[in-house]
C-alpha cells in the first residue's frame, strides 16, 4: 500500500531528526576519544615507571654479582630450585614489559591526530585500557583534533544508518510493493470478465 502525501511528509521530517540525533551522538562519542587516547597514553606512563623501577632493580642485583643483566638471568633460570628458576622468567618477562610499554608510549607520543588511532590500536594493552576506563572522566573538546573527531562520527554514523539500516529497509518495503503491484495485476488479468450486452441471451418478440 503506497503512503500518502501526509504520512510521507510526517516520515521525512521524522528521518531528518533522527539524522541530526545521530549527529549529535557520533559527534559526543568520536570527540572524547582523543581525552581517552590522552588519558591512557598517562596511564601507560605511570605503569612503564613502575616497570622499568623493577627491572632496574635486577640490574642492580646483576651489577652487585659481576654479572650483566642477561647472564643474571641465564644464571637464574639454570638454578635447580623451581622458585629460582621461575624467577628468572620475571625477570625475562619484566624487561619485555618495558620493551612493549616504551614502544607503546613512544608509538602513541609521536603519532599525529590522523596516525593515533591506528597506533592506539596496534598497541593496545587490555589491563592498561581496563584500567584508564575506570578512571576516565569525560571531558569537553576545545582542540582542534577534538573537532575533526567529532566531526568524524557525525559522518561514520550517518554512513553507518543510511548504508547498514536506512537503505536495506526501504529496498525491502520497495520489493514488497513491487511484489504486490505484480499479484495484484495477476490477479486482475485472469479475473472472470462480467458479462456485457452482447454476452446475455436475446429476448424473444412476443
């Protein structure tokens, strides 16, 4: 069944609030995520000094036994004794932490505005984000960078709706239609004609 003129008027008017709804939310979401990339390049920061706070500590201890920190750890892993030996696998885990946080800090620092949320990505740590998520605190964008996001995610949810809701749905209602504009002309063509005046009996002349 076509929508008359009023429905139709009622449904557009109804699509460009919900556009500019969708606008207003692509725009709050996609312009904290510098303050959220920010906060946990932070957080990154915090846990790389504690890490690389441990890590010197072994070195300390392999300086002390005339050692450099590779041979401490060899030695360490030979021992016999299972704590010893695993504590050479803390200490060959603890300088891989701080490759990977120097990396990542290094890789989110130097990243342009276009360039870091593909380095966010690359390098994201799943405790470090669990943790900037329980602290993060929403923040009003007032940058430039802010502004190009926010305008990012009016443009990724518009193309998202019209691409993945918008369109599929009205290409179905349009086949449905067709479908039934075709049914109905089926319909209509082997239909039984009603009988004209040529069709009835003629009536005798008394």
């Amino acid at each position: 069944m076509a929508l008359n003129r009023p429905t139709k008027a009622a449904l557009a008017q109804g699509e460009k609030i919900f556009d500019r709804a969708l606008c207003v939310v692509g725009a709050v979401l996609f312009s904290q995520a510098p303050e959220f990339m920010q906060q946990y390049l932070q957080t990154i920061g915090g846990a790389l000094l504690e890490a690389e706070r441990n890590l010197a500590q072994y070195h300390d201890i392999a300086k002390e036994t005339g050692q450099t920190f590779e041979q401490f750890v060899s030695t360490t892993k030979a021992i016999a004794a299972d704590g010893v030996a695993k504590l050479g696998d803390v200490m060959e885990a603890s300088s891989s932490r701080v490759a990977e946080l120097t990396a990542a800090e290094t890789a989110l620092r130097d990243a342009t505005p276009l360039t870091r949320p593909f380095a966010f990505i690359s390098h994201l740590d799943g405790a470090i984000l669990n943790k900037t998520w329980s602290l993060y605190k929403p923040a009003v964008p007032t940058t430039l960078e802010g502004a190009l996001y926010a305008a990012f995610g009016m443009v990724v949810l518009l193309v998202l709706y019209h691409g993945l809701v918008r369109q599929p749905c009205v290409h179905a209602y349009e086949r449905r239609i067709a479908r039934k504009s075709a049914r109905d002309a089926a319909m209509a063509a082997t239909a039984p004609k009603p009988a004209g005046p040529s069709d009835r009996e003629p009536t005798s002349v008394a």
